[in-house]
C-alpha cells in the first residue's frame, strides 16, 4: 500500500523574503526539473536585467574525467552553477577584494569574481586556503520578471543560509536550508526524494 504524503506539507506558503542577492531559493521537494529539484541557489545578482545565482547542492565529479582535466587543470572541487555559460568557471569565496582584485561582495563577506585562474593559482601555491573559495560550472539565470513569476507560482522559497554552506559544499545543505525555514518546512528534509515511495 502506498504510503501518502499530506499535501499540504508539500506546498509553498506566501514568499515573506524579496530575492536579493545574497538570498537563496529553495525548490519545493518534488519538482520535475531534473536540474533543480531539491535545489539550493544562492543568488549573486537581482536587477531589472537579469537574475543570477549558483545552484550550491549539485558537485561535478572530476576524478578520472579527462575532459574536466582541461576545463580545471588543478584539483579543486567544482559544483555545477547551473545550465547557463556552461562554457565559464566562476568562483565565489571569503577572501576580498583585496585578496581578489575585481571581485565584489554580495554580502555577509561573500565575494563574487575576480581572475579564477589567479584564484587557482594561488591555491596551487599554498597562498590562499581552497576551504575559502567555490567554482562553479555555468549558473543560473532568468530574465526580467521570471523569477518573480515562479516565486508567485511556488516553486520557489526564498531565504537565507549561513555562509559556511554557501562557500564549502555540503551535502546536506537542502535539508540545512529548509530547516533555516522552520515550520512545516522542516519536515521537507526528511521526505523521500519519490513521494511513492515508502
């Protein structure tokens, strides 16, 4: 017998948040879009042009990938950012721009930018500690008004997340991040990914 699931665990309450950047979006736990379901997105930049942000839950497996050896020529962990400029590295990190120059901070201390090859360079040579930056395959983007239509139409929450989870990837930062939620959200965390199964 299937095991059922109250619906109304599974549905987005109104969004009290705005999606600025520093935010992120948490989709609701059965999306159909492979690439974002059960998706954490950590928003770098909202303007009238364009929204933009990192999915922080999806790492790209670089062992023995010979292709990912001429895309990242040093062992560092790369996270898929999302399905847009697959072809560019991006990193996000605690360093500064005095560190970085040409980056710029989202907020809480998180920057954006900068030359990620000099960002490698100086992780290859003991200068900068990895723990401190993030790079990213492609990222996530919407045009004008997009990303306020699938808010309206609950797809996303809006919220915010610790830095710690933001810069180091872990694991578990969907459930960290509807957990940060509270309410019946929490309970998001320990729902299977398949809503038949039991």
């Amino acid at each position: 017998m299937e095991k059922l699931i109250n619906k109304d665990l599974l549905k987005i309450d109104e969004n009290w948040l705005n999606p600025t950047k520093g935010r992120i979006l948490v989709s609701e736990p059965f999306a159909s879009n492979v690439i974002f379901k059960r998706s954490v997105v950590y928003i770098i930049e909202n303007s009238a042009e364009r929204t933009l942000g990192f999915i922080l839950n999806k790492p790209v497996i670089i062992k023995n990938n010979p292709l990912m050896d001429l895309i990242m020529p040093l062992p560092v962990r790369l996270s898929f950012g999302g399905p847009v400029y697959l072809d560019r590295i991006s990193c996000i990190h605690t360093l500064g721009s005095s560190i970085i120059p040409n980056s710029q901070e989202i907020a809480d201390g998180v920057y954006f930018g900068g030359d990620c090859n000099l960002v490698m360079k100086k992780i290859a040579s003991g200068e900068i500690p990895q723990e401190q930056v993030r790079f990213f395959l492609g990222c996530t983007a919407w045009r004008p008004n997009q990303l306020q239509e699938e808010i309206n139409s609950k797809y996303w929450i809006v919220g915010n997340l610790d830095k710690k989870f933001i810069v180091n990837y872990d694991s578990n930062v969907w459930a960290e991040a509807v957990n940060n939620l509270g309410g019946h959200y929490k309970l998001w965390g320990n729902l299977p990914i398949n809503p038949m199964w039991n």
